[in-house]
C-alpha cells in the first residue's frame, strides 16, 4: 500500500518509522512518504492560509496550495489520470467519526493521500473538486474533541489501517476477538503472570483448562463490560447473534429484546 502525508509540520509524522509500521515499511509492505505542504506555494513567504470569506475567527487554508500538493501525490499531472484504488482523506472534527469499519475497508485501497488542515481547517473546495474528479474523498474525525491539526488524527488512522495490511500483525489470530471487531463486543479482560499479585487473584476458571467454561466466561464479561461501558454498542447488536445465555445475562444487566434489537427493560 502506498500511504502520502502532506501536512505543514511533515515532523509530527516521525512516529511512523517506529513500531509495527517502522517495520512495515522497512519489510516493504508500506510504502510510506511524508511531504511539506509548503513545498507547493509559490510566493516568497512559503504562504497556505488566508482569511476566511464572510469572516470570522481564524484562517483558512488556501485550496491553490492544496491542489498542487495532491494532485502530485496523487500521480495527477502526469496524466495518468486517477488510480481507482486511491482514496483522499481529509482529517476534521465536522467528519463522520472513523471507526474500525473504515479502518477495514481502507485496508485494500491501493493509495491513501491524507491531507492534514491546520487553522480552521481547509476550503471546502478542495474535498469538492477531488470527489468530483473520481476521487474518494472521506472527511473523517478520530472522536468529539478538538485538537489543533490533523497530524495526529492521522497517526491514529494510519496505525489502525496499517496493522490489518495482511502480513502486517506477526499473530492474526490476535485480530479476531479484539475489541471493535465483528462480535460487536469490547474485549473480555485479560491476565497473566504472576497468578497473585497485590492480593489480586486470577479468576479461578481461566487457571482450570476447561475450554468451554473459559470461553463462556470471557463472553459473559465481555457483554458486561459492553453494558457498563458502551450501552450503545448493546442497543446496535444483532439479536439473532446472541444465545439464550447471552440474553439471559443482559436480561439481568436491564436490556430486552425490542422491536428493533436491545432496549433498556
Ligand atoms: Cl481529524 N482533526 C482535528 N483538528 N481535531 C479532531 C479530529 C481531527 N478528530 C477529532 N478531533
């Protein structure tokens, strides 16, 4: 996969050469750039914002600049026109929330060209002209908070993207039960060694070897953890996925089965 990131503080990006994605790249199985939005201008003071039209509070990054920047990344200028597998992804708090549905599907693009605003963020023509050229363009928000660019938004997308890149993760296995995958349920709690440690044990069936039993007691915990936690993730859950011990653990927690899924009794 080939991932670009333009941004005005390209060294906010340096975290990628660590850890899981360092590797990636150093194996191949990522070929990762990260550009200086300000390579693009054309003026003397290297300029990528200005006042916002109907005024206001702040600036607004100028599309001109932007476009330069993309389309090069994007392979646009020469006329190659747009690779179907590539995908724009503009970081902004007024996005739709990214979520591990959007981290799986970006994890067969062929290209992904993340676009990092700073200021009150980038003129709105840009995600426009993009999309209209045949670009997939997603404007996406990593959660409800307000950081001051989208460097790190990106950092956080371009993680959870990366790990699910087949060959990535050493144990895939380890992708299956975790929290925000299919089963719609965060992950059950874990422990290892050492079996007592400040006067806390480790719940006696995971020390028992009884496969069933352990297997029944993470669902249970994870469907409470779930209750306690996230009540939305319970009222989206499918009804039909759930066994008739699991809907009698979450008739004790309060939720019934309604109409349309699980409703608090
Ligand atoms: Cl993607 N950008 C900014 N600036 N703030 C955010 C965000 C993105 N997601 C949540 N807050």
């Amino acid at each position: 996969m080939r991932v670009d990131v333009v941004s005005i503080f390209p060294d906010y990006l340096a975290a990628l050469d660590l850890s899981l994605v360092g590797k990636a790249r150093q194996r191949g199985l990522l070929d990762l750039r990260v550009h200086d939005l300000r390579d693009w201008t054309t003026d003397r003071h290297r300029t990528v914002d200005d006042t916002p039209f109907g005024g206001g509070a702040g600036m607004v990054m100028r599309p001109d600049v932007w476009g330069l920047a993309i389309d090069e990344v994007l392979g646009l200028p020469d006329g190659a026109g747009v690779r179907p597998g590539a995908h724009l992804i503009v970081p902004t708090p007024s996005g739709e929330v990214f979520t591990q549905r959007h981290a799986e599907n970006l994890a067969s693009a062929e290209q992904l060209v993340f676009a990092c605003g700073r200021y009150e963020g980038i003129d709105a023509r840009v995600a426009e002209h993009y999309r209209s050229a045949g670009v997939t363009v997603h404007e996406l928000s990593i959660g409800d908070y307000v950081l001051n660019g989208g460097e790190v938004a990106s950092l956080v997308m371009i993680e959870a993207v990366a790990r699910l890149i087949p060959g990535m993760v050493g144990n895939p296995d380890s992708l299956v039960e975790e929290s925000h995958g299919a089963a719609g349920l965060l992950e059950y709690p874990v422990y290892t060694k050492p079996p007592s440690w400040a006067e806390l044990e480790i719940p006696e069936v995971l020390l028992s070897g009884h496969h069933a039993k352990i297997e029944r007691w993470r669902r249970d915990r994870a469907l409470e953890r779930t209750a306690q936690r996230r009540p939305d993730m319970i009222a989206a859950l499918d009804v039909a996925s759930l066994d008739k011990h699991d809907l009698a653990l979450l008739g004790e927690l309060g939720w019934v089965p309604g109409p349309e899924g699980l409703v608090r009794a």
